[in-house]
C-alpha cells in the first residue's frame, strides 16, 4: 500500500473503511489473496517483544488501525490517520457484502454453540447461501492440516477467523499460502461472541471517546484486567517514548 505509515514497530494503511471495502472488492473480483489484519494499542505493545506476532501483522496486505488509542497516536506522532476501522464493523459490513454480490464465507473459530448461533443468525438476516462452512477454534495442532485443507476447498471467497492474539495472526501467516485458492483472509477476534450475542459491544459514545476497551473490562474485570490496565499504561509509554525520541532529531 502506498499510504502507509510506520509508527511504533508497525506498519498502519491509511484507509477509511470504504477505501478498505473497495480493496476487499478488488481483491475478489482479480482473485487474488487479500491477508488483512488491524492493530489496536494492545497489540502494538504486544508486538514489541513478540518477532511471531510481529511478522504475522507486518506481513499482512492490509493494516488497519481498530483502536481509537491508535488514531490518537498516530496524530501525536504527527502521522495522522483518516479513521477508526473497527474489526468487528468490517467483518459485518463484509457479510453484507457478500450476501450482495453471492460471495461465500467461512468462519473459522470461538466455541462450537456460537459459531451455531452465528450462522443461524447470518441465514435469518441474510441467506442460508452465504456460509461455505465453519469450524469451532478449539482444535489441536494435529488437526490444523485437515482444516486448512477444508477451508480452502469449500469454495469461499472470504475467511474470518476468530481467535485471539498472537493465535490468529500466527495462523493466518503460517496458512495464507495453502489459503491462495480464497480471496480474503481475515482475524476478527472477538466478533463472532458479538455479533452471536453471548458478549456486549459498547455502545457508540464509549467507541467514539476510546471507551470500548473499558466497557470490555467492566464484563470481565479478572480476565481483562492486565491485558487493558497494564497494555493501555504500556501503550502510553511507547507514544509518549517515541514523541520524545522525535522532538530530539
């Protein structure tokens, strides 16, 4: 990507969501493989000490920017970017698109009853015809061959894995290869707990204002409570690093 920016160990594209659908577009109508992949503030901290994840984003096709803490940055940084492109918001949009255009998705990841949920939910809104297939993410390593080798021959255009960090960053790099025969390949963390309903989304003021990471923390203070206390403080940190570092040169 031409416009993209480099802050902080990572590369971001300077994409809206739409300028991002319409990659996603290109990608499936030339039928070429489209590795996507967001940053959020804690995974940039992650990435610092991790050379696996760090690969698995820097080496993805399209970067984009999911936390509003990012965008923050990359203005005090003095690299602005356009917007906000939430995981969760793209999956979604892209689930509609492909029920527009009769593209074929498969879900990869969360436990089995919410990938369940989820489809249903997907053929009751959209068409019993978008889903291509699905499989839950809690699999062995053994297994993992077997279930590449069924997504790529299911027929899909898209694939949406569900799991959490660094696993599906990992995953997708180790797999885009033997993934060629798809279009779009994509890590959507949580969403499928989302958009199934079993976990709440912030509501919009909280999203807006840099909140979403807080209302996830008040669901499951014990789980979350390092990933977003300590990462945001670490986060912080490294801006705050990086402005000095620049201001000096």
């Amino acid at each position: 990507m031409a416009n993209r920016i480099h802050i902080l160990n990572t590369q971001i594209d300077n994409l809206t969501m739409k300028e991002t659908l319409n990659e996603v577009s290109k990608a499936i109508h030339n039928k070429k493989l489209l590795h996507h992949t967001v940053v959020n503030a804690g995974k940039i901290v992650a990435l610092q000490t991790d050379e696996e994840l760090k690969k698995g984003v820097n080496e993805a096709d399209i970067i984009n920017a999911d936390g509003q803490a990012v965008i923050w940055a990359s203005k005090i940084l003095n690299k602005p970017l356009k917007e906000r492109v939430a995981g969760i918001d793209l999956f979604s949009n892209l689930i509609e698109f492909a029920y527009r255009n009769d593209y074929k998705i498969y879900l990869l990841g969360a436990k089995d009853e919410v990938v369940t949920k989820l489809i249903y939910k997907i053929e009751t809104e959209y068409s019993s015809n978008i889903v291509a297939g699905a499989h839950h993410g809690y699999f062995r390593k053994d297994q993992e061959q077997a279930i590449v080798n069924e997504i790529a021959n299911s027929g899909a255009q898209m694939l949406f894995v569900a799991m959490s960090s660094p696993k599906k960053e990992i995953f997708l790099n180790k797999y885009k290869v033997k993934l060629s025969a798809l279009n779009f390949i994509m890590g959507v963390g949580g969403s499928f707990d989302v958009l199934a309903g079993k976990t709440k989304r912030a509501p919009k003021w909280m999203q807006n204002v840099g909140l979403e990471w807080f209302y996830r923390f008040i669901q499951e203070p014990r789980r979350m409570w390092r990933r977003y206390l300590l990462g945001n403080i670490k986060f912080i940190y490294l801006v705050i690093k990086e402005k000095l570092k620049l201001s000096r040169k």
